[in-house]
C-alpha cells in the first residue's frame, strides 16, 4: 500500500518472516528500503533447523531491527537428534536477539508422522518454559492433537506462552487457543477472498491478542498473491485486518506492535 511523501507510515512489526532464504539473495538491501519505508520497525525471524541459525544470527547483524527465534519445523523432523535440544539452548543463550523458540508445531496437511513431530515438539516446549521464552506455534490441519498436548501442560504448569502463527483455524478452534493464553497472528490469508474463517477470527479476536505477519517469501497478500512475500507487505496484512474490525490502520498497527513488543520483549529502541 502506497503511503504519501507527507504522510508517515505507521509503525509495524512483521511478527514472523523467513528472509535467510535464497530468494532474498540477489536484492535484500532493497527489500529492506522497502519495509522501512513501509514503517515496518521489527522483525521476527522464525527458524526451521539448526542449519539456518548461523545465517540467522548474521542478517541479525547487518539488520538491527531483527530479532529471531530458534527451533525445529515440524515438517523437518529429520533435523531433530539427540542433541538437538542442547544446540537449541545454546544458541538462545549465546545471543539476547533470539526471543522465542520456534517455529515449532505439528502439521497433518503435508505429514502423517505424527509421533516423530510430537517428539520434536515436547522438548522444544520444556525449553521454552525453562529459558522463559515464548514459542512460535505453526499449527495445520492438526489443532486436536496441539491443543491436547498444551493442555497437558497447562495441568502441570509447563505450557509456554506463544503465538500460534499464520492463523488458518476456525473461531472455535482460535477460542481453545486464546484459553490457553496464546496470541493469534495473521498473514496474508486473511486478505484471501474466501477465506472466511480467517475473517471471522480476525472480527473476533481480543484486542491484545493478536499480531500480523508476512511469512515472507510465502502467502503474499492481495493483490500480490502468488509473486514472493516481503515484510513490506505486513501493511497490507494490517489494512484487511483494520477493514475486518472496523478500525484503522493507525489502531492496527499501534494495538498489533504493542502486542508483539510485549510477547516477544522487543527493545524500546527497536519498536
């Protein structure tokens, strides 16, 4: 979305973006003019193996307004060892810019390993809760079995608190989640014509609970739909959000920063 030369963008936070992949390579310096000039003011870089950590760290350095987490997909099972865990805890504790774990989850829409994905999932959740860290949650097609193993958590006192990310469920299931004290974050699905439960979820949803990302390079928004996401594009995510509930831009933006500032513990400097 265009925003006039006097008239500043307002702030934002692409609360879940994948720039160290390699179609970033060629032009990222542009890309990073453009959420800049986008008023985005922070990024949370999300993690899909160990690998990725190293280059990470280093778009860290030269992009200070990043920040990211560290952890397993769920859809990259075959990442996970018996060391796993400890890289993870290492690398979190090497470097104040990691602020959540993740992403981490289940996912039964391209997988059936249910077990495998599980066995990744449960120490990655304990070590959240023993860093105090909050966890990025990708959840599809599999809310029944996440929400039975946060419960179980949540009985004992070890669920972390956390974001499930790229929201794609229903009001119901949205319900159980926000239960369970965790934040809801929007993508570039909720501007998809027909995705209604994404819209009702996005009327619905409390005010100081939910956040907007990109998923960059994936889901770009209307009407960019199928070219590659960028976090620029969070304004957009931000605009159908605002449409969705009525509201402005403005308020969008300074309720859904101040959301993920609070979860993530972003820096005043930063935000």
């Amino acid at each position: 979305m265009a925003v006039s030369s006097h008239q500043a963008a307002p702030s934002l936070v692409d609360s879940h973006c994948h720039i160290v992949f390699r179609n970033f390579e060629a032009d990222l310096d542009e890309v990073a003019s453009r959420w800049r000039e986008a008023g985005v003011k922070a990024l949370v870089h999300a993690c899909v193996e160990p690998a990725e950590i190293p280059a990470i760290r280093a778009l860290a350095d030269r992009f200070p307004e990043l920040r990211y987490a560290v952890g397993v997909h769920p859809l990259d099972t075959q990442h996970w060892h018996g060391d796993t865990a400890a890289t993870l805890e290492a690398a979190a504790r090497a470097d104040d810019r990691v602020v959540a774990i993740g992403e981490l989850g289940l996912d039964l829409f391209k997988a059936t390993n249910l077990d495998e994905q599980l066995a990744a999932l449960g120490p990655q959740l304990d070590l959240a809760v023993a860093l105090d860290l909050p966890v990025i949650i990708h959840c599809r097609d599999a809310a029944e079995p996440m929400l039975a193993e946060l419960r179980r958590r949540e009985r004992v006192g070890r669920c972390p608190r956390g974001v499930m990310h790229c929201w794609g469920g229903t009001p119901g299931e949205m319900a159980g989640f926000l239960e369970l004290g965790l934040f809801i974050s929007f993508s570039g699905t909720v501007t998809f014509p027909r995705a209604e439960p994404i819209h009702e979820c996005a009327r619905l949803v409390p005010a100081d609970r939910y956040l907007v990302e990109t998923d960059c390079p994936f889901l770009a928004p209307v009407p960019r739909r199928g070219k590659r996401n960028e976090p620029a594009y969070v304004a957009s995510v931000a605009a159908r959000v605002a449409e969705l509930r009525g509201e402005t831009l403005e308020e969008v933006a300074t309720t859904t920063t101040a959301n993920a500032a609070r979860l993530f513990r972003l820096p005043l400097q930063v935000v």
